[in-house]
C-alpha cells in the first residue's frame, strides 16, 4: 500500500472513531467500488431512495447502481419542470434514504455543508429515516473554520461553472462572500452530534472525489 493510501487509512480509523463519538456511524472504503457496495448492502430491498446534488455520488459509481437497482429511486434528474423538481425535493424529505456527500468535515468528525437551495441540508437535519453520506478523503479538514473556507474557494467555485450560474467566484475563483441571486451559500450546516441512533453513516472513501 503507498504512503497516501496508509495515510487514510489510519486518519479514517480516528475520524470513524469521532463519528461514533458524535452518535454517527462511520466506515472507510479504499475504493468507490466497495463504497457502492457498502451502501447498497444498507439498504433494504422495499425502500425509498433520494439524493441531493453531488459529484462524490455521480463520480463514484452510486448514481448508476441505485438506477440499475430495483429500489424506488426519487430521481430529481428525471424533473422536466421546476415545479417537478420542487415535488421530488417535497418527496425527498419523505424518503427512507437520502444519499449526499459533505463539502468537507472535520478529523473531529463535524460535517460542514453549504446550500443553496437548501434542500440538500434540509434532508440532513431532518425528515429521511436514513442519511447516508460518501465522503472522499479530500475533503477532511482540521476543523469547522478550515472547512467553510475550503468549501467556498475550493468546491463553491467548480460548483457555479458546472451550474452555468453568474457569481463573483465564478470569475475570480475565490469567494467574495457575496449575496448575489445567483449565490449556492444561502445555508451553512455545521452536524456536531445526532440525537438519532443509526440515523447518519458516513462512508469515508480513500480518492479524491467531488470538489
């Protein structure tokens, strides 16, 4: 195993120990593969699925398993309308899982997400019976500070170009902290503890995945 491998090994091993800590459950996966695995094996067969918007569950393979799956799946990509879209976001809060990634979290194990919309924070805090999060190993912090930063000048940035939106840091690649119409940081989530036995998983994952 090469050094960076070992090296998120062993962090994964403390920061799952943290999570416990916190009232989630964490595991580590060396490879999207068998991260995929991993969630789908959580998973009962009658169940309902969503997802909210993320690279990490696009990259590494999980997005196709769950379509190729014979679980209910909410597919908001599967919206024509913004009217279909606010109904599966409606649905997603009912649903039994809900998959994510988080913009960054912390070797404490805190999750740090910023939204826009804010329904992808919304399904974390409250509403799915079950939050499953896939987390690559670039996106650990050292703690809630370093985290906020990361996400706005390292993934809010990326994110914006993808979404065609007209921001600040769009154009200058670093955030202006702005309250533009087009602005995807409306909401900062900081998840400390859950109260919920079993509720959030976090699959640690050791690639560099999302932004």
């Amino acid at each position: 195993m090469n050094p960076k491998k070992q090296h998120y090994q062993k962090l994964a091993a403390t920061m799952i120990k943290n999570l416990e800590r916190r009232n989630m459950e964490g595991y580590y996966c060396e490879t999207s593969a068998e991260a995929v695995s991993l969630a789908m094996s959580m998973i009962p067969k009658d169940a309902s699925v969503s997802f909210g918007g993320s690279m990490t569950f696009e990259e590494g393979g999980m997005y196709e398993a769950l379509k190729a799956s014979n679980l209910r799946l909410i597919d908001r990509n599967l919206a024509k309308t913004p009217e279909e879209k606010k109904q599966s976001f409606r649905d997603s809060i009912a649903s039994d899982y809900f998959f994510m990634s988080s913009n960054a979290i912390t070797i404490d194990g805190e999750l740090i997400n910023i939204d826009g919309n804010g329904n992808r924070v919304a399904c974390l805090v409250q509403g799915p019976e079950h939050v499953i999060l896939l987390v690559g190993m670039n996106k650990v912090v050292s703690d809630v500070d370093s985290g906020i930063t990361r996400v706005r000048n390292m993934a809010t940035p990326p994110n914006v170009t993808r979404l065609g939106l007209n921001t600040p840091c769009r154009e200058t690649g670093r955030c202006a902290d702005c309250t533009c119409p087009d602005c995807i940081c409306s909401q900062i989530v900081i998840t400390r503890y859950s109260r919920h036995n079993g509720r959030i998983k976090v699959i640690l994952i050791g690639e560099e995945l999302g932004y």
